[in-house]
C-alpha cells in the first residue's frame, strides 16, 4: 500500500512540476513571479526524484523472497547493525528510508542521492522568498 502511495505522489509531482514549469516560464514578464514558480517547479521536481528512489526502495523492501530480511536499503550500514533490523519505514523530511532497531533506535538508510534533500530545500525557500517579493512589490505598485 505504501508503494502504491509513493507512486502515485511521484505522479502527481511530475505533473506538478511540468506546470510549474510551464507557469513560471510564462510569468518571466513579472520577473521575480516567473523565478518564484520555476523554482517552485525545481523543488517539486528535484523532491519527486528522491521520492522515486524512496519508492523504489519500498518496491525491493516489500518483494519479500530470499535476501529480504533486512530490507536492502538497511544493509547498506554493514551487518553490525542490519543484524538489529526489525523493521523501516519512510521519512518525508529529509526524503529518506528509516531503519529501525531491536533496541528501539533508528537510523537513515541512504536510499535517496545526498544532493535531494539540500537542494529541494534551498529551491523551496527560494521560491517561498522571491513569491513573497514578488508579492510585496506588486502590492506597493498598486497601493
């Protein structure tokens, strides 16, 4: 069920991303509305491709068969510490697989590229900071 959630949140964030992309390519003429929505559309669509890797992740970690225990993305840590797997599940921020312990904690399995994270980030305050300018600065305009 996870899966099938996870797919279909890297679906709509394609989309999402496209027309982003398209709106904001259509707003350059109000400059700082049109970098506002590319970057917005470059946080979505840098966050969907983390959410494919957690998404594939989850695909090898429910296979199940032989090798399954623990998940692939736990083992990744060496056998020291996928011997104490018990279980995962999936983080959204920061994008990432979680492995749990026997004895309660939990670690990161790195299944999502070390760039996502920051870069979705940065691009979402971005955009967040320059909708706001462009926001303020169309108010000043007309007010």
């Amino acid at each position: 069920m996870v899966f099938l959630l996870l797919l279909l949140a890297s679906l709509v964030g394609a989309v999402v991303a496209v027309v982003l992309t398209v709106r904001g390519v259509r707003g350059l003429d109000r400059r700082l509305r049109g970098i506002a929505l590319l970057a917005a559309a470059g946080a979505v669509a840098v966050y969907t491709w983390g959410l494919l890797h957690v998404t594939y992740a989850v695909l090898r970690a429910e296979d199940g068969g032989t090798g399954s225990s623990p998940v692939e993305p736990c083992r990744k840590a060496g056998s020291q510490r996928a011997d104490h797997v018990i279980g995962y599940g999936v983080s959204y921020v920061p994008l990432d697989v979680t492995c749990h312990l026997s004895d309660g904690g939990s670690y990161r399995a790195s299944s999502v590229p070390g760039w996502v994270n920051p870069a979705a980030g940065v691009l979402a305050l971005t955009s967040a900071a320059t909708g706001i300018a462009a926001s303020t600065r169309t108010r000043a305009h007309t007010g």
